[in-house]
C-alpha cells in the first residue's frame, strides 16, 4: 500500500513513507473492519468517527513538513494512528493529542501505549488546544472546523504551522503559519472530515 502511495507521487517525503510503513494500521481498526486495514480509504472506528484514508495522513505530515524532535498537537485522537505516525516521524514524547470522546480517548491511550509508543493523550474541547504543553512547533486537525481554532493558533510557536479542513459542506485543507506580523494562510485542495465537535456546536 505505501509503495503504491509513493509511486504515485502522492506522498514524496522519506520520513512520511517509513513512518506509514512501520505503523501497523491493522491494530487501530475494529475487528470486523481488519480485512480492509490496508485499504487506501477511511474507515469507521464508531461514534461516527473514522480513521483515515492513509494517503490523507500522508499528505498531511508532507505538508506540516513534520521533523525529528518537534513537538507537536494533534486535534482529534479517534483511534490513534495518525498520532502513532506522526510520533514515527517526530519521536517518542513528542506528540500531544485531544479527543472529545473519551472513550475514544481511553481506547486510543491503550492501543498506543500496548503498540509502544509515548502519546500523551487527554479528554477535552479540542478548540482550547492543549495549553500546558505549549508552544507547539506544529498543530493539525482530523475534523474539519467552520475555522482555525484561535487558541490552537496561540499555542503555536512564531514559526509554527497548523494543518486543518476548514468547512462544513465544501472543506478546504489550509495550513496557517505563525508569523511575527500575523498568520501566513495557504490552502490546498478540497477534502472531506468528520466536523469538529466542541466549541460552540
């Protein structure tokens, strides 16, 4: 699967594609769901969430242009795979992670910790961030909010950037980076997420 992502040019840095090879997909599936683990598309996880397609986890770490020691803040745990593959790239203890669901939150604690990694996990708003482990070098979204979440943006470092679907019915994938002098918007093509939950909905 992840050869077949690289060659088509979808994914292009090194470190994403190993990250994607050394994460066991399977695991972070229902059991019922495992036959279709490798599958390039999203899949329900329950409580109408999903884990995502693994090119759009992909495409997501290239455009963060994610490094070896940065700290980073993930919005939305669901199952815990693009936490797991972003803490591949990033390394152990550097990868905090809000789940409004807690039981999602609960499972995804367990799985990451049985499958060896060091993800810092908590139940909450995603849209106040997580603010004791600020700043962030980068930040990203799996749920698409009506707009960047201020207090995600405030706990970035200057220099920072932030990945999200921004959108209800039309989605955009944006990245924002935090500048002296304000926020550097940049989007890219349309997607599709589940919406954020929290906030004011």
């Amino acid at each position: 699967m992840v050869e077949t992502l690289a060659e088509s040019g979808r994914i292009e840095r090194e470190s994403t594609i190993e990250a994607l090879k050394a994460v066991p997909r399977h695991e972070f599936v229902p059991p019922e769901r495992r036959g279709s683990a490798y599958a390039d598309r999203p899949l329900p996880i329950g409580n109408d969430q999903t884990i995502s397609a693994p090119h759009m986890v992909g495409i997501m770490c290239d455009r963060l242009a994610l490094s070896e020691g940065e700290a980073v803040l993930e919005v939305g745990t669901g199952c815990g795979y693009h936490a797991a593959v972003t803490a591949e790239i990033v390394g152990d203890g550097n990868v905090y992670t809000v789940e409004y669901v807690e039981s999602l939150a609960e499972d995804a604690r367990k799985r990451l910790d049985d499958l060896g990694y060091d993800v810092q996990v908590r139940v909450g708003d995603g849209h106040d961030g997580w603010p004791e482990y600020a700043p962030y070098d980068a930040a990203y979204l799996t749920c698409a909010a009506r707009e960047l979440p201020e207090a995600v943006l405030e706990q970035l470092r200057e220099g920072g950037r932030l990945l999200a679907p921004v959108g209800e019915r039309r989605q955009r994938l944006v990245r924002a980076v935090k500048c002296e002098d304000g926020i550097d918007r940049e989007e890219f093509g349309g997607v599709r997420f589940v919406p954020m939950q929290g906030g004011d909905s």
